[in-house]
C-alpha cells in the first residue's frame, strides 16, 4: 500500500476499465457481427464446436475475456480468482 491511502482508488480505477473492457470485448465476440462481419463470419466458421459455443453466450465468452484482465486489476496472487469472477460478473450486470 502506498502512504497516501491510495490503493483502493487505483484498484477501483483498475476494477472500473476492466469490468467495461470485459463487457465489450465479450459483446463483441457473443453478439456483434464486428467490423467487416469478421466475427460473425468467425462464428460461422467455428459453427458447433467447443469454440463456437463459447463464442454464442456472452457469459461463457465474459469468463475467458475477464480472465487475463483480472492480472491488469489485481496486484496480488490471491485477489487474481475473485477478482477474475467479479470482472465477468459485472459485466453480465451490465449486460
């Protein structure tokens, strides 16, 4: 923690970004066509499989988008999990 009492702020500033960049990276990938229909046309490819599943539910897409941003948010290891959930869980709020 820093001596001025700061932490908590940049952890929210932190928490904030990552929760709108995990809705609409998760958005786009579950919902949009994209630009160009590049990821319509990417979900059409992938079809039935394991990836294309992923790709038609916004909350499954949320959980993979959230993961590598909660190593953006959380400075240590033990707040990586949580923070991971609470990223995608708020963006299914937003949603």
């Amino acid at each position: 923690m820093r001596g001025d009492g700061r932490r908590g702020d940049d952890f929210l500033a932190r928490f904030a970004v990552a929760v709108l960049a995990t809705w609409r990276v998760s958005h786009l990938v579950a919902k949009e066509d994209g630009p160009g229909d590049v990821v319509v046309g990417l979900r059409a490819r992938l079809g039935d499989s394991w990836a294309g599943a992923l790709m038609d539910c916004l909350g499954c897409t949320s959980i993979w988008v959230a993961a590598p941003l909660s190593g953006f948010v959380a400075r240590e290891p033990r707040e990586r999990v949580p923070t991971w959930l609470a990223l995608s869980g708020a963006a299914m709020l937003l949603e």
